[in-house]
C-alpha cells in the first residue's frame, strides 16, 4: 500500500459497472495504476490536486484516484476523500431531457440515472464506510445536494460549492488536524495568478478563460466574473497531456474568442498568438475549441475566420462541433433570463444573430451544437412559437438543436422544485419543440455516426459504438416519429 493512502485520496470520474464490465470499459474509460493513482483524471479534480500540492501537500500524500479501485486505494489511514459531482440526484439539464424524451416516448423513467447511482454507490463504498475518512464534496452539481438538503443522509462533512483552489487546501489541513469543518463553504472566484497549473494529464481539456459575466439568470458560470488564464500557464497545461499522451487538446472557455480581452471586445492578437502557440507544440496531434457566444461571433467574423485557419475544422481530420447557447428565440424572454447575451447587438436582433454566427461557424468548418430552454418561469406560447419559428429557420445548417427543460440553477434555482414532473414543460407546444429539435438531432446523428465515433479508439470499438449509436438512434426517432404523428 502506497504511502498516500495514509493522506488523502480523490474519487476521479464514475464507477462503470452499472452495465456489463466489457460495455462499461468501453463508455467509460478509466486509465489509473494497480494502486489506484488515476493517470488521467476530471479537469477541475486535477485543478484541487495542483492547489493541495501548491499549498504544500507532497505527491505522495494525494492522490486522484479511479473510483473502480477505492477498496485498493481508500485504508485505516485515509483521513480524507473529495469527491467531485456533476448531476448527484440526476436532475441536470442532460437527464432531465432523457427524462423527457422517454416520457413522450411512452416511458416512465422511475429508475435512478447512471450518475447519480454512481455518485451514491461512491459515497457509499464498503471501504469509505468502513474506513470513515472526512468527505469533502465539490464541482459543478453540489447545488442538488445543497438544494435538496440530503448532504447529512448523504455522510457528507464539508460541501465546496463555486471555485475549490483558495478554500480546498486549508479545508484539507483543517480535516487532517481532526478539526471541525464547516458543513457548507463558498468558494470564491479565483484570481488568474492563484489558479494553479494541473500536475495529472486532464483527458486533454485546458482551460483558457474562466466565468463569462453576461449574467445570464439560468446559469452558474455566466454570474462569474471573466478571467484570462495567462498563456504560459496554458501551454504547461498542454505538456502535462502531451506527457501523459493526451495528444487531442480541447481548449476550454466559455467564449474562446474572447481570451485575453478584458470585457466583451475581443482581444485579436492574445488569441491568434494563443492558438497558434498551441498548435505548434510537439506532439499534439488536435487543438480543437468548445464553447462560443453567438454574440461574438457574429460581432468579430474575421476574428473567427482567422481562427478558423488556424485550427482547421474539417471533415479531413475529425468531426469538429463546436457549442452555443441560443436558450430562447424571444427578445422579450431573453431581456428577462439572458439580458447580456445578445450585446453588443439588442435583444430584438438576437434571432438574426444566433443565424448569422451559425452560419459564418458552418462557413468555417464548425457543425454547432445549439441549445434552446423550454419552461422558463416567465415563459408564455409565443416565447415557444418564436423558439419553434427560428428552429425552423435554422434546421437546414450543419446544427444540432437541442432543447433542454429549464432547471432550477443559477440565480433562479430556488424557482422551481428537484423533482422530474417540475421539469416538464407545461404546455404540448414547449414538450413538442423538445420533441421536434431531438428528431432532427437524432437524424444528423444517425447519419453521421461514423464521424462521431472516429476517434472512439481501435477499429473494433469504434464499429461497436457505432453500431451502438446507430441502434439507439434509430429506435429513438422511431418512437418520437410516433410520439408527434408522424410515419
């Protein structure tokens, strides 16, 4: 037994064996030692590793571990477990739509989701009950926790919620001395210089910017201030993957073309020199983006074109998509729950610039994955009909338009109960616009199944999921097909 059992131990990513052990190795892949040290891991669980380090902890006393080896990893004398969540209870927005989907398919989703049966069965591990270290629980879900109160039933000491590098390590000395913790932390938003660099290859994710500032009411990061990570931090992030063979890098921001500016202007010469730094490294095979605003984009289309040249989103090398969030197609809706989205463009040019951006992103070499909001609190029929009307539009671009029930995070969370009737939309034309966006989506996918699965691995895993993928598509639009009168 290794010498960081005695310290503290991370719980990385989610036990698989929900479903057949051969099937769960290949959707969720873990890569970790025969003592349980992950060899890649959850970003933001390599960002609290490289704070604890920094604050003085040694290698040897932490460890991210692979939540299939706790019974290896966790001993008498671990003192620690942090624990990070994404959807504990399953009500994010990504179950809540299955959810949904099911239902107008004529099934009844009583059963627990994937991760909130393994979030518990984490919690829950023989050897954490046994053992009884302090749990620590952080990332982006800790709200249904909070929320829901469940967090004493739940044998949780301390829960982090909003950034961990400044309050983690002295929450993790407090726990080690045998102090008392509080039960419920604020962890405030970091200064760039104290966000410290990952020491554990994060399954090829960096991050460049951090929070996004419109203010959008729905959502956590978009009440955070922006912030530009400096590009030598950037870059030593990139090496630690290279080293760890994550040679596919995916630059993570919530507007990458908005790195190094100080408010919505971009800021050309930070982010060319940006990208192009990262893509000459050694050995990086891909430098791809995640998230942009819609606003942006079509405010800067030379800024995104240039990009565009740089990191080459062709159907050459892999399927490139790239997220935006349109959330409603009303001007009216959107002054409400996203009044900064549009600028520097009005809310009532907002439909005309969602199109324009997708299209100048589709121009580029980008497909986009949209996403609209069904059930907003103050949302009336023609708030739907306009998101209806601009999807209509818009089903021809190389899209994916994805409309999620409205859940309760954000400043509105306390706005509607955690519970899978209240995130129904109320009326059939809000479920139908679910319904009609995830046929077509389905469609897109289906047919572009070998795209999606290209870099899924050896020959043979990428024919399974394909397969796999094909199967499920094919039996969802069935039933949608269905489900809206259609043959």
């Amino acid at each position: 037994m290794s010498d960081y059992h005695t310290y503290l131990g991370f719980a990385s990513g989610l036990p698989a064996d929900v479903l057949p052990p051969w099937l769960g190795g290949i959707l969720f892949p873990t890569r970790s030692s025969p003592d349980g040290r992950a060899t890649t891991a959850q970003y933001g669980l390599c960002k609290v590793e490289a704070s604890l380090l920094e604050y003085g902890f040694s290698g040897e006393e932490v460890a991210i571990v692979d939540p299939k080896k706790l019974d290896v990893a966790v001993g008498p004398n671990t003192k620690v477990v942090g624990v990070g969540v994404l959807d504990p209870l399953g009500v994010n927005y990504g179950t809540a739509l299955l959810r949904v989907l099911l239902k107008l398919m004529g099934y009844e989703a009583r059963l627990q989701s994937y991760m909130s049966w393994a979030t518990m069965r984490l919690l829950s591990h023989p050897s954490v009950l046994k053992y009884r270290p302090r749990v620590i629980v952080g990332g982006q879900g800790v709200w249904e926790i909070v929320d829901s109160g469940l967090q004493d039933r739940l044998g949780i000491d301390c829960i982090v919620e909003g950034e961990g590098e400044v309050v983690a390590p002295e929450l993790f000395a407090k726990a080690l001395r045998g102090e008392e913790l509080p039960k419920y932390v604020v962890g405030k938003p970091a200064d760039p210089w104290r966000i410290p660099v990952i020491r554990t290859p994060s399954k090829g994710i960096v991050e460049i910017t951090r929070g996004c500032g419109r203010g959008c009411r729905f959502c956590n990061p978009t009440l955070l201030y922006f912030r530009t990570i400096p590009l030598e931090k950037v870059l030593r992030e990139v090496a630690v993957n290279v080293a760890g063979s994550e040679t596919r890098i995916t630059l993570h921001s919530e507007d990458f073309l908005r790195y190094g500016s100080r408010g919505l202007k971009p800021n050309p010469d930070a982010l060319l020199k940006l990208l192009k730094s990262v893509t000459k490294v050694t050995e990086v095979e891909e430098v791809s983006v995640d998230f942009v605003t819609a606003s942006t984009a079509a405010a800067n289309p030379s800024l995104l074109k240039a990009s565009a040249e740089i990191l080459r989103p062709t159907w050459s090398r892999r399927f490139s998509v790239i997220q935006l969030g349109i959330e409603a197609a009303s001007p009216r809706l959107i002054r409400i729950v996203a009044p900064g989205k549009p600028r520097p463009f009005t809310a009532e040019e907002w439909p005309r610039v969602v199109e324009d951006s997708i299209a100048l992103l589709n121009e580029c070499g980008w497909w986009v994955c949209a996403t609209l909001i069904a059930g907003f609190p103050w949302e009336t029929e023609k708030d739907v009909e306009a998101s209806v009307e601009l999807f209509e539009r818009l089903r021809h671009y190389n899209a994916f338009f994805i409309t999620l029930p409205f859940i309760p995070s954000g400043s509105l969370r306390k706005s509607k109960a955690l519970s899978t009737d209240s995130v129904l939309p109320k009326s059939w034309r809000a479920l139908e616009l679910v319904a009609i966006t995830a046929l077509d989506a389905i469609y897109k996918i289906r047919k572009l199944a070998s795209y999606l699965t290209a870099g899924a691995g050896p020959s043979p895993v990428r024919v399974l999921l394909k397969l796999l993928l094909q199967l499920a598509t094919s039996i969802g639009y069935r039933k949608l097909s269905r489900s809206l009168g259609l043959r």
